[in-house]
C-alpha cells in the first residue's frame, strides 16, 4: 500500500530538518560522534579485505551447526554467501531453462526495452535484467524447502518480539517474486553506483521510519539496532518505480553460473549500522536546507562520493560463487555492482530476497498469487506482462504447499 508523497516536498524536508534537529540538540557533535565510530568500523572492513564477507554452507544452516564465529559476523556485517544452497547440477539445469524459456518464447523478439527507470538517479547503467517472473525455475527455488531453510536462519538474526509487539514470523515465508539477470561472456555493463534501497526520503519523513529509526533521531546512535524489525512492517513508502511493498529482512539472490570478484559482480558496505550515518549526515549544516544529500522520491537512496566518502573505501565485493550459491545483504546494507567490460563468462542470477509472514507481506503476496494465476507482472513492477501469452509459464500444478501458501493460494 503506497504513501501519497507530501506536495511541497522541499517544504517537508525543511520542516522535518528543523524539527529532528531540534530533538536532536547537538546534532552536528551527535554526527561527529558516529562517523568516528563509522571510520574505525571502515577501517576494519578495509583491513579484513575479502574476509569481512562472511561466509557459511548449507549443510552448516540445515543441521544447525553454523559456528558461533560466522554467526556473529553476519551479525555484524549484515551479509553472507550461503556455499551449496542448491547442488550445482540443480542450478545449472536451472540456468539451461531459464535459457530455452526464453528462446520458446521468442522473448527478444517481444521485448520493448525497459519500462522504467527502476534504478534512475545513479551513476551507472543497469546489468541485463529480464522482467519474467513465472519461469519454473524461478518458482522452483523460490518454495524449495532449503531455500526455506536457509531464510529461516536469516531471519533469525532479526528480533521480531519487540515494544510489547510481534512484527513479523521468522519461520514462514512469503512471495516476492523478482527478475532475473543473464549477462553473457563477452559483454561489458555499467554497474550500478552505491545505494541502499527500501526508501529514500521516506526514511526522514514517514512517521514509520522515525520510529524505526528512533534511537538515532534521539541522539541516542549507540542504542540503536540494525536487526530490531519494530515498525519495519509498518512503513509504506511513496509510490514510484522505486516502491518496495514488502518487508525484505534480506535482499538476495541465487548464482546460475560461475562469477569470481572481478567480474562485475555485487558490493557491499558491510555495515548494516550505516544508516545511522546516513540519517544523520544529511541534517549537517553543510546540506542546502531544502535537501537530504541528494535523495528524491522514485529513486533509490544514493551513497555518493560528494556525502558520503567516509563509507564508501568499505565497498567489498562478493567471494566467488558456483551455481547453486545464494548471496544474501541486510535490507538497509549499502550495495552496489561493478562495472564489466569483456566480461570472461557467464553471470546469471535470480533474485529471490527473504520476506517473512506479516501482515504487510501477505498482503502483497497474495496480490502476487492473481498476477501468477494471469501470468502478469507483479505490482512493484513495470506492467510488461510478457509472460500472459507465454503457455509454458509455471501454474499451480507446478505450486507445492510452501509455494502455494507464499503466494497467498
């Protein structure tokens, strides 16, 4: 459910200024205190060089032995590689599919180009994104019972009982469907530049996110928790291309092909506590009154060089993955993907996030479930519905329970 974006948006932001300014106090000395405390986290980070990406094998999460030690780095970085999610051989079958699906269907002779402008505002171009939502592979992995497994587990380092509340179920999932990236060998692609997404300006201005974000707006940074999901599934954020409907504890996405760190491959700040910085920098004196470092509704928040400098030496890329890896980044982790030029092989994904049961992701799961029974887009994206006319999309006989039950059936 989308938010009417306040008419005089610069006027919103002028009054939201001075006002979390004032119930800051000393805003500017608040600020000082938590990019200090941002600098050593970079410094670790930097200093860590590939190891500050944690990372743990299926096996580990499904028989619940995953060492305390990755347990805690997750924690504290916000992301992981999950080795052996599915078997190769699985993922690979899954890539062929995807491929022939595309080719049954004569999808590049149908294709119109991009209907949005879904990442407008950053530097870079977008990766080869295929909006199909409905293939059976993408299906497949979405209800497997290890994918379950291991969203399971991610959520768990999300305190969903909080403020007398239970904001969300760990244990159940539900549906977002998303795209899928195929990028052939060869080929060279912009990136895309450092941002975080779910919300750019709604993160200042949304009553929800003030309150999710209380602590920081208090003054009191130290207090505040990354993984505390209070008021997370609350927020409704302005309407645009940009729209997240769902809670994602987790943004993910899992590996058809072999990609190694220089191969255009994702990036991440791996510090989920960040934000606090975020938050606080745009309400330093040196920022135009009327603007929040640069942030606009229908775009996603951009990280840039101009405000953010200090974060930005953290950017560390994925390990290498094998097809049947999932990559997984705390929702509000800075991230961003490099740029390829001559890329050497393959890089195939499908995106598949964590969102657990609550109120607001069965809401739009279930929305969801009618577009997969038409073969539709789902509705945070562009209506291209190419897959409608398609006669060998996935329908409910490919559903199992957990399938079903995710999409609201």
């Amino acid at each position: 459910m989308a938010t009417t974006l306040p008419t005089d948006v610069r006027a919103a932001i002028r009054d939201t200024k001075a006002r979390l300014r004032r119930q800051l106090g000393d805003y500017a000395g608040v600020f000082a205190e938590v990019e200090k405390d941002m600098l050593e986290e970079v410094h670790t980070v930097v200093s860590a060089g590939a190891a500050a990406f944690p990372v743990v094998d299926y096996a580990e999460v499904a028989a619940g032995t995953v060492p305390v030690s990755t347990v805690d780095a997750i924690r504290r970085r916000g992301c992981a590689v999950v080795r052996r999610t599915f078997p190769r051989p699985q993922a690979e079958a899954w890539d062929a599919e995807l491929a022939d699906y595309l080719v049954r269907n004569d999808f590049a002779g149908s294709y119109a180009g991009p209907a949005d402008d879904v990442f407008g505002g950053l530097t870079s171009s977008k990766p080869q994104i295929y909006p199909v939502y409905w293939s059976r592979p993408q299906i497949e992995a979405r209800q497997s019972e290890r994918m379950s497994a291991v969203r399971t587990f991610l959520n768990s380092f999300w305190r969903n009982e909080s403020e007398g509340r239970v904001w969300f179920d760990p244990t159940r999932d539900t549906a977002y469907p998303d795209r899928i990236r195929r990028r052939e060998p060869g080929s060279s692609s912009k990136g895309l530049s450092a941002h975080t997404d779910s919300g750019s300006v709604e993160r200042w201005l949304l009553p929800a996110y003030q309150r999710v974000f209380r602590h920081v707006f208090a003054g009191r940074w130290a207090d505040y928790d990354p993984w505390d999901g209070a008021h997370r599934t609350e927020v409704d954020e302005f309407e645009s291309t940009v729209m997240c409907s769902a809670f994602r504890t987790f943004q993910g996405w899992t590996a058809l092909s072999d990609m190694r760190p220089t191969d255009g491959v994702l990036h991440v700040v791996p510090i989920p506590s960040a934000m606090a910085y975020l938050l606080l920098r745009a309400l330093q004196d040196d920022v135009p009154e009327d603007d929040l470092c640069g942030a606009a509704n229908g775009r996603v928040l951009a990280v840039t060089e101009q405000w953010h400098s200090a974060l930005l030496p953290a950017l560390t890329p994925i390990p290498a993955v094998e097809p049947g890896d999932t990559v997984w980044w705390h929702c509000d982790v800075i991230h961003s993907v490099a740029d390829v030029s001559d890329q050497e092989r393959w890089g195939n994904v499908m995106y598949i996030p964590a969102a657990p049961l609550c109120e607001k992701n069965a809401r739009y799961a279930a929305e969801c479930g009618r577009n997969f029974l038409a073969g539709n887009s789902p509705g945070d994206f562009a209506p291209e519905n190419y897959e409608a006319t398609w006669p060998d999309r996935a329908t409910v006989a490919d559903l199992t329970a957990i399938g079903r039950a995710q999409l609201g059936l």
